[in-house]
C-alpha cells in the first residue's frame, strides 16, 4: 500500500485526469471498490441488508453515492443523508434513485435530526462520506453538529451499526493527523488508492479502525510511479520472505552471528539469537562474554557458541579478533543487544569496523581457558557479513569518530527515539513529531537503512524508500521486543534477504507477534518479549 501525502494524491490525480482516467471514472471505481468492502463483510445475503451514507458536497460524498447505488442493484436498502449537497441536477443522485429501495434525504429538512437518528437506527452499516482528505480544523457548525448527532445516535444504541469512512474518518487532517472532536470513529476505512500519511498518526490513528485501500485504476501516472513510500502489509512480507526448497540444508539458510549480552543484560543475547532462529537462519552462533555462557547454553541448546574475552562480564577490546575470525562462515551479524556501555566495549567495536588486530597477550577470561593469547584477525576472514547494529551498539557506535563511514555498506541500525536521539544529537520530542522525515534524512546522511522503532515504525532506506508499520500497541512497549526485532532481521539478513527488504519484513512480523501475543494473553500489559518471541511462527504460519 503506497503513503501520501495530501498534496501527493492531488498530483497523481491530476495526471491521471489529464492521461484520460477522468474524475469520473476514478470515483466510479472508488464507490465500487467501496460498495465491494461492504459488501465483503459477514452479512448474508438472505437478509435484509440496509445501509445509510452521509454524503457531503465533496468527492468522497460522490464516492458514496456510487457505492451506494452498487448497493441498492445488489439488494440492499440504500439511504443517502446530503450535507450541504443540493440534490437538484446531481446525476449520481439520480442514478441512485433509480435503484429500487433507495432514498434520499437532504440534512436541511430534518432539523431535529428525527429522521437521521431513525435510519442509523435501522442501518446495518453508516458510511461516513462527510468530508475529504483536503480538510483542515475547524469544523463548520453545521457539519459538525451533523456529525454530533451521528455520535449521540450510535451511542444510545445496543447494537450499534459498522460505520465505513471514505478515504478517512471525516474531520481528520490527513497529513497532520490532527482530529477535529465531533469525528464519527470508524470501524473501518476504506482509504482511495493509498493511505494518507495522517491516518497513520495520532490521534487519527484511533479513529480510523481497520484500514484498507481501494484501487481507483492508477497505473501508469509518472507522479504514481514516484511515490516510494510504503506502508508494510501481508503481501509486501509475502514477496520478501526466501522461499524454503525441498532440497534445502541449514547451509541454505545461512548463518546469524549474534554478538551480544553482559553480565548485566544475559537475556538480549537469548532473545536475539532464538528470533533469528524462529525467522528461519540456517544456523545461529552466539558470541558472548564466557562467563555468560554456562547461563545461556541449557536454555539454547540448537545454538553454536563463540565465548569472548570479557572485562568484568563486559566485552572485552581483544574480543575483536575472536569475533573476526568467525566472519567468512557467518552471512550476517548483529551486534549490541545487552552489550552495554563500557570502554573496553566501545574498543571492541572500533576495532572490528577498523579491521583493526589486538595481538598483545590477555589475561582475561576467554571461555573455559585464561591466559590464551587472542587469536590474531586474518584479514580475509575479517571481511564483514551484512551487519546489524542495535540497543548498546548504536550508544557505543556515538563514540567513535566517523562511525557511518566505517560501517560496512547497507548496515542497518535499529534505534528507538532515545537512541536516535543519542545518534543525531536531537531531543526526542523533535523526532517523534516527525518521524518519517528524520528517519530518510538520516538514512541518507549515514548512507544506511535506518529502523526507527516505537509506535508506526519507520524503515527507512538511503536511497529514499520508506515504510511504515501500521502498529501501535502498547504490548511492545517491553523490555527486550528490541532484541527479537534485532534477531528476526538478523535472521532475515543471513538468508541473503537485502537490507531494506529485510527490515521491512522483520518489523511487520515483530508488530504483528506483539499483537497476536496480546490476543492470547488477553492483556496487552502482560505481554513479555518472551511472548513476542513464541508468537512468531503463528506468523509465518499465514505464509
């Protein structure tokens, strides 16, 4: 599903008008794509089925009035409320009252609202064909006292219709998100061609209900074919996501190489490492502090295990080298989860973006053996796999100078707005009121794909593609979903999948763990990363 803005939309229907898809024939296939979510909900066609539509002055009130009229040919009770629509010389409400079981009502001649307030009554489904995406706060009175008595007449029912929003929920800023108080909630909306980047904010994001999107025929327009913002859905996932042949070995599906965890953070490690599994790598090997190592093995007996110098249980600089003569087998790395912030840490990461050697004899503990000489770094082996950078790693990465440059090419960093506000320099209310944007500025500064975290994350690419999950739940608001996000794009990642393909399939299997997670558990608040974690292959199992 393509993102616009307002304007954007604007364009692209403009050229199609011009290369001969007319508005009309726009809002023809607008109003069928419509009357066809309508229909496709769970009503049975031997029932009376009625529906009622608000219809205003505008577009979407055009849109509406097509559906409405598909409706009525199929059987249904159609009812039109005009809002400041004169009825008079309206060739889509005569058409519709050509229809059997139609009708027509102008909101000027029902001044109690007696007769609005009896058809949502009665109405199975209201559509809310009020106002477009060109709206902007405030409401006129006379609209918005409408839509109060929409509000009043639904909230005194006990089985309250399925209200449908064209485009979006009438009221709302489509580009700011911004929602006038008299919005009519939708259960569902039915954006036009693609979703308005303000729907997928708050607090419009709230009002919307399920979003969908119906094609109105756009194809070929130059303006269409230019917008390379995305928001992620099941198809998109669908045709990222390695095939899995017959004949295949765990060499097939690659290897994850997960560096990560400290003595304080032992479970990231854990989290990472099993996601990258559950996403379907071929072979995960875990890099950890040694001393971790008896803590973790029982709990992940399907892993191989790389035991690292430590400090304290903190990685330690000369783990560089035993980290580096791992790379020729392992296809992508991650590197950061739980690590934490220590110096000896920050070294360590240096020196593998340096391809820098610590040859020097160490007496810190390397696994099960003390005062083995580091393993000297061959410079073939040390050729970097695709890399992943997360949590500590991204503080970490702060310190070293000229850090975007020493990455490998189509690194990925997966920050949440505190840390992008580490790496920018930004405070993080600046980038939470901006999120998309910030997030393809800085893709294109670094040169890498950038993974804003939290509510509607943002995957955004250097060479400005951009997506959007369209999730926002509190069940991932947890300590450690961040490491099973890290994991799965990891896992991704070491089956050759690219970069931005991998992020963007990665976030959508995440959010979408965190709400089925929630479902089972029946309480977002009781959700753990753990669970997060389990609920992936209910995932991929829709694949």
């Amino acid at each position: 599903m393509k993102l616009v803005t307002v304007n954007e939309m604007r364009a692209i229907e403009q050229e199609a008008d011009a290369n001969g898809l007319t508005y009309a024939k726009m809002m023809e296939n607008a109003g069928k794509g419509l009357a066809d979510e309508i229909e496709a909900l769970a009503y049975s066609v031997d029932e009376e089925r009625e529906v009622f539509a608000l219809v205003g002055p505008g577009n979407n009130g055009g849109d509406a009035l097509v559906a409405l009229a598909h409706l009525a040919a199929e059987g249904w009770r159609a009812r039109a409320y005009l809002v400041r629509r004169p009825a008079k010389d309206d060739l889509l409400v005569e058409r519709l009252l050509k229809e059997e079981n139609s009708e027509v009502l102008n909101a000027g001649d029902d001044k109690d609202f007696e007769s609005l307030e009896a058809f949502i009554g009665t109405a199975d489904v209201v559509v809310d064909g009020l106002l477009g995406t060109g709206f902007k706060l405030p409401l006129k009175p006379e609209i918005a006292s409408v839509m109060d008595a929409v509000n009043q007449a639904i909230a005194n029912l006990a089985w309250p219709p399925y209200v449908v929003a064209v485009d979006c929920p009438s009221g709302i800023d489509c580009d700011t998100g911004e929602a006038a108080p008299e919005v009519i909630p939708a259960s569902l909306t039915v954006s036009m061609a693609a979703v308005k980047q303000g729907l997928l904010k708050f607090p419009a994001f709230e009002l919307v209900g399920e979003l969908r999107v119906a094609d109105i025929g756009l194809s070929d327009e130059k303006a269409w074919q230019e917008i390379k913002h995305t928001v992620v859905d099941d198809e998109i996932v669908a045709d990222i996501l390695p095939d899995r042949p017959g004949d295949a070995h765990k060499g097939t599906f690659g290897t994850a190489l997960i560096a990560a965890g400290s003595i304080n953070y032992t479970g990231a490690a854990l989290l990472a490492g099993k996601s990258a599994y559950r996403v379907g790598a071929g072979l995960v090997q875990m890099a950890v502090p040694g001393v971790l190592h008896t803590a973790l093995a029982g709990h992940f007996p399907e892993a191989t295990w790389i035991m690292l110098p430590h400090e304290g249980g903190f990685v330690a600089e000369s783990a560089s080298d035993v980290l580096a003569k791992n790379f020729e087998r392992a296809t992508a790395l991650l590197l950061g989860p739980g690590m934490g912030t220590e110096d000896t840490t920050r070294k360590f990461i240096e020196n593998l973006l340096k391809g820098k050697s610590t040859s020097k004899k160490t007496s810190t503990s390397i696994g099960f053996v003390r005062g083995e000489p580091a393993a000297k770094a061959d410079s073939k082996a040390a050729t970097f796999p695709a890399l992943v950078i997360d949590a500590d790693g991204l503080k970490l990465l702060t310190k070293i100078e000229d850090w975007a440059k020493l990455l490998p090419a189509e690194a990925i960093l997966t920050p949440h707005p505190g840390e992008m506000a580490v790496l920018t320099g930004l405070e993080k209310d600046e980038i939470q009121k901006d999120r998309l944007n910030l997030a393809l500025k800085y893709a294109a500064e670094w040169g890498h794909v950038v993974v804003l975290k939290g509510a509607f994350t943002v995957i955004a690419s250097p060479d400005g593609q951009a997506a959007i999950v369209a999730v926002a739940t509190p069940a991932l608001a947890r300590a450690g979903t961040g490491d099973v996000l890290a994991g799965l794009i990891t896992g991704l990642r070491a089956q050759g999948v690219s970069a931005y393909e991998a992020a963007v399939a990665g976030a959508w299997i995440h959010a979408q763990a965190g709400l089925v997670a929630s479902e089972k558990l029946g309480s977002e608040a009781s959700v753990l990363a753990g669970d997060v974690l389990n609920a992936i292959p209910d995932i991929l199992s829709g694949f």
